[in-house]
C-alpha cells in the first residue's frame, strides 16, 4: 500500500521534468488540496467514489470561493493523477473518473445576442 502524499511528491516530481512551469505549479497546488483534505498519510485504497465526490463538494464551497473554470481544471488534475496511479495499479479503479466537473459557462455570464 502506498500513502497519498509519498504517490503525489513521486509523481510530482517525475512531472515536474516534463511539464511546463504553470502545469506544474497548478499540480502542486492540487496535490496540497489533496494531502489536506484527505491527509498526507492516508492510503490510497481508502479514497473511495464517496471521498472524491466530498472533495468535489469541498472545492465548490471553499472559501476563498474558487471560479467554475478554476475547480474544473483542478478537479481534471484529480482524476488524471488518480487515473496514473490506477495504470500503476496502485488503486483498482480511479475514484474520480465519474465526478461531475461544474459548468465552466455559468448561466449568470450568459448573454443573449441577437
């Protein structure tokens, strides 16, 4: 069994190489989000589709309030990190492959135009 924070430090690190300063700096920040939602020392098995639809929730009710647009980004940064560690077989199944990501054209920025 591996914890969730040695998989995210590993595999942020091994990223880190390969991706661009930005991608890298949004990953650390989920990867922080991550380890202080569910704690640094927490198995990875024991993130079950309930959790990850709690975390979802906690990103959409957070205060500092985050934009659709941003939660929707990092929960896509969740599941991609989750989905890496189900290819390494670290998990059975990714958590949050079925999460709902909010809508990034909210109805109040909708304009008619004629």
């Amino acid at each position: 069994s591996r914890s969730l924070g040695d998989f995210l430090d590993t595999c942020l690190d091994r990223r880190a190489a390969e991706s661009k300063p930005a991608t890298v700096v949004t990953l650390r920040l989920v990867a922080d989000d991550l380890k202080r939602f569910f704690g640094t020392a927490a198995d990875l098995r024991d993130v079950s589709e309930g959790r990850a639809d709690d975390f979802r929730t906690h990103y959409l009710t957070r205060t500092p309030r985050l934009a659709a647009a941003t939660s929707a980004r990092r929960l896509k940064a969740v599941r991609m990190l989750f989905d890496h560690a189900r290819r390494l077989k670290l998990i059975p199944a990714n958590p949050f492959a079925d999460v709902k990501l909010p809508s990034v054209n909210p109805a109040e920025r909708r304009h008619y135009v004629s």
